[in-house]
C-alpha cells in the first residue's frame, strides 16, 4: 500500500514538473559515467598487456557490456516507469525489502563518495592548473557547495547548467583527441590484431583489466533514477540510457587511442596520472596544465550529474516509507531539498575525513550486485510476467542481459576473491539497510495502528 500511495505521488508530481528533454537525460548519463577512471586506467593495463590493439578492445568489450545493462535497464524503465533506479525496479520485481537495501546503499554512500571523489580529485588537479590558489580540499568543498547551490534552485536551472557542462566536457575531450592525433609524434605500435592477441584476450591481464574499465563505464544507468522528471519516460530513457553509454564508448577509445599513438608505453607503465604524462609529451610542459583543465571541467559536470540523481533516490523511499517522509518533501521548484542536504552533509563529511577511498572499494561490490540482480530482473520478468506491457524491450534478448550478466558475475567474484573485507562489509551496509528497512515497516503500522484507535 505504501508503495502504491508512492507510485501516486509520484505520478502526480510528475505531471507538475517541468519535463526533462532526451538530450539533458543523455547528458545526466555521459556526465556520470565520464570522470576520473578513463584518465588514470590505461597505465595499469600497460603493464600486463603490450598490444595497442588488445587494449582498445578492452575498452570495446567494456562498451558492449555497458550498452547490454543499458539496454536491459531501458525494458525494466519503460515497463516501471519511476524515478529510483534499482530502488524501484528492485522493488518491482523481487521484494520491496531488496528495492529498500539498494535504495539505502544509494542514498548513504552510493553517490556520496564518488561525488568526494571528484571533489578531491578537482581539487588536487585545479592546483595544478592554479598552483597556490587555495588547498584542493577547500576547492573541492567549494565545487561541490557551488554545484548543489546551482540545482537547489531548481531543475530547470540544474538541467541547463548540466546540459552546457557535459557539453563542454565532450567538446574539450574531442578536441583533445584531435589535437592528439594531429600534434602528437606517432609511436611505433600498431593497432590491428596479431596472432599473439588471442592470447592476450584470453588472459588473466585482460580480466583482470577489464573489472576496472568497467568501473570507468559506471553510471550509464543515470537516467533511471530520474524518470519523474523526464518527458515521456518510456521513450526517452532507453533511449538516453542508450545514447549515452555509445557516445562514452566512443570517447573512451578514442582517448586510449591518442594516449598510446602518441606515447611510449613504457612511460606511462605503472602511472596513475597517466593523461598528464600524455599531455606533457604531446604538447610540452604545457600539456600537463592543458589536460588538468580538460579533466577540472569535465569533473563539474560528473559531480553535477551526481548531485542531482543521488537526492532522487532518497525522495522516492520518503514516499513509500514515513519514517522518512521528510526526505519527499519538494521546493516549488521541484527540487527535494532534504535529500540534498543530506547526500551534501556526507559528501562533505567524507571530504573532511578524507576516507571516501576506502567507501569506494567496500560499495563497490554492493553496486555491482545490485546491477546484477537488476538485470537479472528482466530474464525473471520474461519468465514469470510475459504478458507484463513492455513499450521497449532489451534489443537481443536475452543475449543482452546474459552477457551483462556474466561479466558483472565474473567482476564480483574477483572483488570477494581480491577483497573479502571490503566485499563484506559492503554488504553488511545493504544488511543494516534491511534492518531500517523493518524498522520504518513497524512505525508506519504503529502510525496506522494509533490512527484507526484515535478514530474511534
């Protein structure tokens, strides 16, 4: 019932809001999805594989992967059109309880620490842009505040300010590339595939490789938590969900391919930062502060893309849960400023103890698990509901969710086998999500209860 009086709510809030258009859902989306992981991943994966060609193909693979969750998100988005993501699909398909423990794990942690994150790492950079200007933990609290300022003054503000920053965060990425391609001097590798690349596919490296290009396509299910806000949801969001994860893939491989066409594998082996030792050796010593400023600018646009979903999730529980009521509450703008304020004080937090690190690796497996049970939602529905109204359905079924399904399955295993505690602790987080889960059950019966003898 809970849910129901929620689904209503939600509904009619729908209808009041100004509608969000395709174009800024796909913008959520690539600004989520592109942020720190694709400037820093390649100096890992230099080490273990040497081929330019089998690289590139971890970045295609990691795309395809990403477009089949996209794909099947997209069906369970058209079918249950909602904001709240996994939340509400969860909820959907399996049990409100399940719904309830991803919902908690996003509106604690989720987005918090990798909006942290971004801020420290906005920070870190912006200082090499401008060195002395102020510590990076100031300017990281400063871009983090300025950025949630921008979106409590309401959607139609926070969707221009997204759309104009994720479109210069594409425009200086392709402007890069080409700079890179015309400037740089052309290394001796060679990008088509050679006898020795079987090996290298079917490789530990390239597994291994993969669990951490797959970490840099996260986030191309944005769209799903703010399906209230989106005109005509059931078209545009696996549309979005769609467009935006291809136009990622493509910036992906074209970045890695600027990075290894244009220096030596050997320096950047092993390197964290490794698209300032690209920019430094294709533009000189001012390359470092020309990439630093092309990441800074495109760090704003993910933090904003963050800033805006993470909230949504937390209202969405307020209307099905009254415990949490106060979270649902709207701004006349649209805005649930309680959510906000909420997922600001743990960001904010979690930059002045600086151990957002360390919530990024034990989440890690909680989110991936959610996406798997998420996916594994459309094959269950496919089984149990096949009469369920579908406006889209996952192109290549069940191909799609299968293959998602059997990468995010071998990802998990590697996080138990590589990191048991953090694995673990992850999921004693989605537990004490269960826990409030009850908790919240109890007082809206307790509520119920008082109300029906006050009745009387």
């Amino acid at each position: 019932m809970a849910s129901m009086r929620g689904e209503s709510r939600s509904g009619r809030r729908q209808r009041k809001l100004v509608g969000i258009t395709a174009f800024t859902a796909s913008a959520i989306a690539v600004a989520d999805m592109v942020g720190i992981g694709v400037f820093t991943s390649l100096g890992f994966q230099v080490q273990g594989i040497q081929s330019a060609f089998s690289i590139l193909m971890l970045w295609i693979v990691g795309g395809i992967v990403a477009l089949c969750g996209a794909l099947s998100y997209g069906e369970l988005a058209a079918a249950f059109p909602r904001s709240g993501g996994e939340y509400n699909f969860l909820s959907r398909v399996y049990h409100p309880a399940l719904g309830f423990m991803a919902g908690w794990l996003s509106a604690t942690v989720g987005f918090a620490a990798p909006i942290a994150l971004a801020a420290m790492a906005f920070g870190a950079y912006f200082n090499g842009v401008a060195p002395g200007l102020a510590s990076p933990l100031l300017l990281g609290l400063a871009v983090v505040w300025l950025v949630a300022l921008v979106h409590l003054a309401g959607v139609r503000h926070g969707s221009i300010f997204q759309n104009v920053s994720t479109v210069l965060k594409v425009l200086l990425i392709v402007g890069f590339i080409v700079a890179g391609l015309v400037y740089g001097s052309p290394q001796p590798i060679s990008f088509a595939p050679s006898a020795a690349d079987l090996g290298h596919l079917s490789g530990a490296p390239f597994a291994i490789g993969l669990v951490f290009v797959m970490y840099s396509y996260s986030g191309w299910n944005a769209s799903t938590y703010i399906i209230n806000e989106v005109n005509d949801p059931q078209r545009t969001v696996p549309r979005s969900l769609f467009a935006a994860t291809l136009i990622v893939l493509f910036l992906y491989v074209g970045l890695n391919t600027v990075f290894l066409y244009t220096t030596p594998m050997e320096k950047m082996a092993g390197q964290v930062e490794v698209a300032l030792v690209a920019g430094t050796h294709i533009f000189g010593e001012a390359g470092g502060r020309i990439v630093g400023g092309l990441i800074c600018a495109g760090l704003i646009s993910t933090i904003s893309a963050m800033t805006w979903i993470g909230p949504r999730v937390t209202k969405v529980m307020g209307e099905d849960l009254p415990l949490l009521a106060i979270f649902a509450r709207e701004t006349g703008n649209g805005v649930p400023a309680a959510a906000m304020i909420l997922q600001l004080t743990i960001v904010t937090l979690l930059i002045f103890t600086q151990s957002f690190e360390q919530v990024l690796n034990y989440i890690q497996f909680s989110l991936t698990l959610s996406s798997f049970l998420t996916v594994l939602g459309v094959i269950v529905l496919r089984m149990t509901q096949p009469a369920l109204k579908r406006p889209f359905r996952a192109w290549g079924f069940p191909a799609t969710p299968v293959i998602f399904l059997a990468v995010t399955g071998f990802i998990m295993v590697y996080l138990i086998l590589e990191r048991p505690l953090q694995s673990l602790a992850g999921l004693a987080t989605l537990l004490a999500g269960l826990v409030i889960y009850f908790i919240s059950l109890k007082h809206a019966q307790r509520s119920t209860s008082q109300g029906i003898t006050a009745g009387e």
